[in-house]
C-alpha cells in the first residue's frame, strides 16, 4: 500500500516535527475501521493521536489511496485466481447513520424512518467486492442499479455467448429499469419477481448464486466503523467501505 500514498508536502514554516510514519497512522485507521470507535479513543492506545490519524486519513481519502489499493487487489487477484464474471450477484443493504449529516442519507423504512444510509454492493461469483456506491436509506435498491454498476474499478471482460455474465438480483430490483440495464450490459439476468420470491424453492441439483453477496454484506459489518455511519462526509465514509473491501479481497488473494 506505500506506493500508493502521496508524498507529505513539507510544513510551509519549516520548523514542524517530523511527521508520524505512514505504517504507524495506518495502523490507527485500521483500529478505527475494525473497532468502530471514536477517533478520540486512539489517544489512549498509543499508536497515534486524533488529530493526526485523522486529517491523514481524509488526505488519503481524497488521494483515493483506499479506492486505488482495493483496484490493486482485484487486479492482483485476478491475476493469480481469475475474477469469477460468470456469475454476479448485486444486493443493498441498510444501515443506521445517526450522525450522518445530510448528505447521502435518508429516513430508514425498517427502523421506524431514522436517518440510515444504504450500501450497494455488486459481488463475483465467489464474493469477491467488484463495487460499492453509497445513498440514503430511503432510496430503491433498483435505483441504485446503474450507480453501482458504472462504478466497476477494473476493466469487465465483454460477455459472449460462449462465455456468458450472469446477474442475480433478489424482488427488490422488480421493476422494468434493472432489466433495461441488464440487457444494456450484456448481463444475463436472473431476478425473481415478488410473488415467485415468497413461493420459489430452490431446485434439486441448481446451485444457489445470490446469497453470496449477503455474506460479503456480512463480512463488510465485521468492520464496526462502517456498520454505523458516523462519518458526516459521505467521501470519508466511502473511503471506509473502499478500505474493507480492499481487506476482503486481498484476504481473498492471500488465502487463495
């Protein structure tokens, strides 16, 4: 990840400290993505205070530093494993966002219409994160489709017949735009309508495909800073779910 950050410009009186080692402030925002707590609390564990853990992280953000790490995880691993485009699977999810501000967050429907914000996420065929866009908890999954969709960070091989994509969505993408979509993305579209979602039963012999984005959806809420949206910014809270699933799929990598 070193090669990835900018270089500190040097203080415009040229008397300040040296700054913090790169690794030391990482260490911090890793504490904070995994723990959740408040950037406060990293003054008591002694890896590095607030303030610098902080405003090094929003530089960072802004760099896409997050964004571009978790790119060079896809490429790393498609490289050694091959990125599974056969089969996809896209799905939201909702979360609390108290202290969210205004800007990418919305009555939650589920929680009695407290302010949340949603999570749309588009996996591989082995749950790999491929993208992930940010919106208001009161916005429809299906609405989110083409955001989600145009955001991919590495290049998505053309889908033939030969080698078709297929793309599983669950009722909540029951509408005409994400069959637009699909067919304009040359996905194969697999969506069940609402009234075969409640009746359906999986057949003897077919493998189940969606549910892998749920497990991503579950690994992402292992990061207790992204469960909960504390983050006024919708950039810096972005930047955390760039971080995890940049985690998750050099994990993926490494263990593969």
């Amino acid at each position: 990840m070193e090669p990835l950050l900018p270089p500190r410009p040097p203080h415009p009186l040229g008397c300040h400290n040296p700054p913090k080692p790169a690794r030391q402030v990482m260490d911090a925002i890793v504490f904070v993505l995994r723990t959740g707590c408040q950037w406060n609390a990293l003054n008591a564990t002694g890896l590095c205070s607030s303030s610098v853990a902080h405003r090094r992280f929003q530089e960072w953000a802004q760099a896409g530093v997050f964004e571009a790490f978790w790119q060079q995880g896809l490429l790393a691993y498609d490289g050694l494993e091959g990125i599974d485009w056969t089969w996809l699977a896209l799905d939201g999810a909702m979360g609390k966002a108290p202290l969210g501000g205004k800007k990418k967050t919305g009555p939650n429907p589920t929680d009695r219409a407290k302010r949340g914000t949603k999570r749309s996420l588009l996996t591989a065929g082995g749950g790999t994160p491929l993208c992930v866009v940010v919106a208001g908890a009161n916005r429809n999954d299906h609405t989110l489709m083409d955001e989600t969709l145009q955001t991919i960070p590495v290049e998505r091989p053309e889908p033939t017949p030969e080698a078709p994509q297929h793309l599983c969505l669950d009722k909540g993408y029951d509408d005409q735009e994400p069959r637009d979509l699909a067919a304009t993305f040359g996905f194969t579209l697999h969506l069940r309508t609402r009234g075969e979602e409640v009746a359906g039963r999986r057949e003897a012999g077919k493998k189940a495909r969606r549910w892998v984005v749920e497990r991503t959806h579950s690994w992402l809420n292992r990061f207790r800073r992204i469960l909960i949206r504390w983050d006024k910014k919708p950039e810096n809270y972005l930047a955390f779910l760039h971080f995890a699933c940049a985690i998750i799929t050099w994990r993926t990598c490494l263990q593969g």
